[in-house]
C-alpha cells in the first residue's frame, strides 16, 4: 500500500478491531492499541481470554464483536497480532464481517491469507506496525 493510500486510510478509518490484544501493558499489542487510542480510533479487543481490555469489552472473535457493535458501525481495520500460521481464520472472519482492511503486524507475514483477503475485496498491510506507519505518516 502506497504512503498517501495509508494517510487516506488512517483518515477515513474510525474502528479498529485488534486480534490478539494482550492485557499486559509491556506487551506490543497493548501499547499499539493504547496508542491508536489515544489518536482518537475506537479500539475492539479480540481476545477469549479477557472481558475487558483498556477499558473496552473484549469480544471472543470478530463474529462476536461484529454483533455487540451493531450501532457503532463498521469494523474498519482488522490489525492482527497473532502468529504468521493463526492468521487466515481471523482473515476469513474479517471477510465475513465485512472489514474495510486486514493488517498483520511487524513480523506476521501470510501470503495465503493476503491473496484471500484481496480476492474478496480487502485492502491488506502485511509485516508493518500500524503504530509506526501512523507516526511515520500522520504524528508527525
């Protein structure tokens, strides 16, 4: 994805659903998140283990999430923090829900699951940290 297309998304984007979302302040998912939280994006934990993350509900999965969300729009970004070999699931489900974009963090790369979510229709961003391309790109 080009510079000015991730400006464009950071712009127009207002929901990110963040699978893999840790409770553990010291762990990257959470500092991604509190991050992208405090830049004004609603933050959706995925994770079955916690009830709440950063003060939000987290959901099970994004099936889950989608239905708790009805009124608060549409999950615009899926950012994955899960194993390179976990992520097609999560991709099919962003699918399902009909995400705008997948986005698979600094080292998750999966080629299979970049091809699926563009051949439905998904922008994608593999193997970049969506909190450094915004301070790259727009904190600045």
């Amino acid at each position: 994805m080009l510079d000015s297309e991730l400006r464009q998304l950071y712009a127009t984007t207002k929901n990110i659903a963040v699978v893999g979302l840790s409770d553990d302040p010291d762990r990257p998912s959470y500092q991604v998140a509190k991050y992208l939280k405090e830049h004004g994006y609603k933050i959706i934990p995925i994770n079955p283990k916690y009830s709440t993350i950063l003060n939000e509900v987290c959901y099970p999965d994004l099936l889950a999430a989608k239905t708790g969300l009805a009124e608060a729009g549409e999950i615009d970004i899926v950012d994955i923090f899960r194993r390179s070999e976990d992520v097609l699931p999560h991709v099919a489900e962003a699918i399902k829900i009909g995400a705008k974009v997948v986005w698979m963090q600094e080292g998750v790369i999966n080629e299979a699951a970049a091809k699926e979510a563009e051949a439905k229709g998904l922008m994608y961003v593999m193997d970049k940290c969506i909190k450094k391309e915004h301070q790259r790109l727009v904190a600045n």
